[in-house]
C-alpha cells in the first residue's frame, strides 16, 4: 500500500487575531502579547501576528514570540537579518533573543525545534549564530540552520538561552553547551587571552576542571552565564562581579534569570534573590546614593515590602551608559512588577508596582520578558500545538511526536469526506527521546491522520 501524505486535524479551537491591541486588557484574546518601554527600534508595536495565540516571548533590542503552532514571529531592532528562516516557521518549541546595542541595536535569536536541534540567526561578529564569528560586512548576520558546532549538529537540546554576544544551549544529559564571544569567560569560563581570539565554544563547558552537570535551566546575560542545578543552587560564569553567588541562591532556587550586569534568582518561597550592577536600582529597587554600582538584594525589597507570590522572572539588558537594564517579575495574581531603569518616571525610585498599561494595571499575564528598554508580558495561556510527523520506511508508515503533548491522541480515518469519523490509535507508542513514535503497517486503503486534543 501507498500511504498518502500525512494529513492534520487538530480539534482545538482556533483563536482570532486581533487587528490592534484591545482597548481593555481584560478584553484581550488569549496568548496576546502587550509591551511598554521605549520604542527606539520598533520593539513595542505589536504586529497583528502576536495579538492572539502566542504561547512564549522573547527579548532583547528585538521581540520574538512564539506561535501555538510552532512558528515565529518577530519585531524591533531588525538590523541583523533577523527575517525568520523556514526552519523557524514550524516544529519550535521554545525560543531565546539576544543582542547589544552598541553599533545599532542589533541582535540575535534562537529556535529550539521539536526535535531537539537549534536554528539561529542574526549578528554573528562573536559567532554567537554559528560558531565561527563573521568577518565582513556589518552587522555580520548569518544563519544556522541547524546550529553546527565542531563539524557536529548540535542535538538532545531541550533549553535555549541568548546572550549579548553568546548563546546557551542545555543538553538532555544535564551537560551545557556555549558558544559565542568570551571575552569574560561567558563561554568557557575563563577569560579570553589579551588581543584574541575572543570568540569560543565549549562543548561541553567545564569549570574549574569539571564538567558542569545535573543543570536544569540556564538563563544569558550580557557578559556572564548563569545555571540552575537539581538541588537548587545556581552557579555562575563570566564577568567577575557575577561569579560570586549569595548564599541565599545557594539551595532552594526554582528559576534564574540575567541581565546586562545582574542576576536574577526565584526561590521556592516565592521571593526572589537578586545581585549585580545597580546603578540603575535593577537589584535592589532603589538608586545608590553612596556612589555604590554592586549590589546584593536577599531577599528583594520593594517600598520596604519583600517582594513576595512571585512565580517568574526576567532581567532587562542594557548599556551602562544607556539605561535599560531593569527587572520584572509575575505574581501569583497575574499582575508585574518592574524595578530598575525607567521603571519610574519619578527620580527617586525605580518602582512600579503594579505595572500599569495606558491607564489599565497589566494583569491575567501568564508570561514575561525584559528586552533593553521595555518589558514584555504574555496575556491569558494559549497551548503549543504538537507537530505529528510522519516518515516512510519501506511499507511502513512511521509517526511520531512529542512526548510533552500528552494531553492530545492519535486518530485515523480513512475518508475525510464528511461526515467523518475518527476513530482512536489502539496501538501503544514507543518513547524514543523526546518523542512518541508508532510504526503502521499497510492495512489496505488510503488512511489520514490526527493528533486531537483530550
């Protein structure tokens, strides 16, 4: 038996898209993306396909969101060739956005694919797309597609991080992998040699002569590298003033989150542990007064309230000299808090709690992020719609997808001409990494395939 080509019906509803923000938030439809900050490079307008249905957001000097169908969209800072490749239009499964504004706004993104490779694009004068920096013609864009590292396709990814000028990758194994510009050790640990190369990759990275394992999450700053372990504790790489952990983000850390200069830790009490550069009160929520810039805040303090029901972070990039670099959380209410540059227009503080959008508090928000000069938040839960693929082996028929999509189920029918009738997959599919994988034999006839929502 031919098999016809693999056919998709998801039984989820399809969500509207908005043709301009809604004039209430409360009104917004679900996975619609808002932002406020300055909009220099284009990074707060939101386009018409992030006002409905998005599932993640990204950003730096550039946005990035995620789609539930697993494509990409993108806006602000397009200096870089940040024009989404086709391997980014499909099967993404999370997504990072990097960059620095020194010669223009310009950035990088990367995708996480279904199948546990990496696709990258844009600035690339640190390697921090391909691995090899670019050398001509500013700002050096280029694409990987996937990520080749070593002769060697990066695969077993399963999270993403993009820095300044580097990006991160975690392996399923618990094992990291950098590459980009190191010129403080961001990659490898160890500072680049005076005049160059300053560009790197570790593969795996190994500190102090030990390979880094047991990581759960890693997050990318400006200059320095931080990851999560299993037992709670966060260890850091990179710019000196980063590597020095508190003692209090030493156990009981659930997310991590970095900044131009500052990091970022959520703990499992809800309060959050921040340190780093605070000129701008990106720490500790008020500006130094005693011509202090380094700061620890154990926990955050805010208007002499510990900040508290926290159940995310992020940390802003930015330019000393610019501004930018600030904090945000989400509480368990789905309200935000911002602290740090331009969080206030009022000098005395960098608070705003709550954050509030043309009039309205920002609230229902079930994601967050923090570029340069703005912050990024995620109204209402939209779902990732899994990708069900299909490969030929002999008269076989191969599907497969991912093992994270377990609230969806495989159907078969053999006439799509209505009315149709689906019927249940009987078969119990294997696990083979991350995926579901179920083999068909022919059994007469033409038949098509689903994935349907439970």
């Amino acid at each position: 038996m031919k098999h016809q080509p693999l056919r998709l019906a998801f039984a989820a509803t399809l969500l509207l898209l908005c043709s301009s923000p809604p004039a209430s938030i409360a009104q917004a439809a679900p996975g619609t993306v808002v932002a406020s900050g300055w909009n220099s490079h284009g990074q707060t307008p939101i386009p018409h396909a992030a006002q409905g249905g998005v599932v993640a957001v990204a950003s730096a000097a550039h946005t990035v969101a995620l789609k539930s169908e697993g494509s990409v969209v993108g806006w602000g800072g397009n200096h870089s060739g940040l024009t989404e490749p086709i391997a980014a239009q499909s099967g993404v499964t999370a997504i990072a956005a990097g960059g620095a504004c020194d010669f223009g706004c310009n950035g990088h993104t990367v995708a996480l694919k279904d199948d546990g490779t990496v696709v990258a694009w844009g600035r690339n004068d640190h390697g921090q797309v391909t691995g090899t920096p670019a050398t001509e013609g500013f700002p050096y864009s280029a694409t990987a597609s996937p990520v080749t590292l070593g002769g060697q396709v990066l695969n077993g990814v399963i999270a993403i991080a993009a820095g300044s000028y580097h990006t991160v990758a975690l392996k399923n194994d618990g094992t990291v992998v950098a590459w980009g510009g190191n010129e403080n050790g961001q990659v490898t640990g160890t500072w680049a040699p005076v005049g160059g190369p300053y560009a790197a990759t570790a593969s795996p990275v190994t500190l102090g002569g030990q390979i880094l394992t047991a990581v759960i999450a890693i997050a990318a700053g400006g200059n320095h590298t931080v990851a999560l372990k299993n037992d709670g504790s966060v260890v850091s790489w990179g710019s000196l003033d980063q590597t020095t952990v508190p003692v209090a983000a030493q156990s009981g850390v659930t997310a991590i989150a970095a900044g131009s200069a500052h990091t970022v830790a959520l703990k499992n009490d809800g309060t959050v542990v921040a340190w780093g550069y605070n000129r701008e009160g990106q720490v500790t929520g008020t500006l130094p007064t005693d011509g202090s810039d380094f700061a620890i805040a154990s926990p955050v303090t805010l208007g002499g309230q510990v900040l508290s029901g926290v159940t995310a972070i992020a940390a802003g990039d930015g330019l000393f000299e610019a501004g930018g670099s600030h904090t945000v959380a989400l509480k368990d209410d789905g309200t935000v808090v911002r602290w740090g540059a331009k969080a206030s227009s009022d000098l005395s503080t960098a608070i705003e709690n709550p954050v509030t959008l043309g009039g309205q508090v920002l609230s229902g928000v079930t994601a967050i992020a923090a570029g340069h000069f703005q912050t990024v938040a995620l109204l209402g839960g939209v779902q990732l719609l899994p990708t069900l693929k299909a490969r030929s082996n002999g008269n076989e028929l191969i599907l497969s997808w991912p093992t994270n999509a377990d609230w969806f189920t495989l159907q078969s029918t053999i006439d799509l001409r209505p009315p149709v009738t689906w019927l249940d997959s009987t078969n119990v599919p294997a696990v083979i990494g991350a995926h579901f994988t179920l083999t068909n034999t022919p059994a007469g006839g033409t038949r098509f395939y689903r994935l349907r929502k439970m």
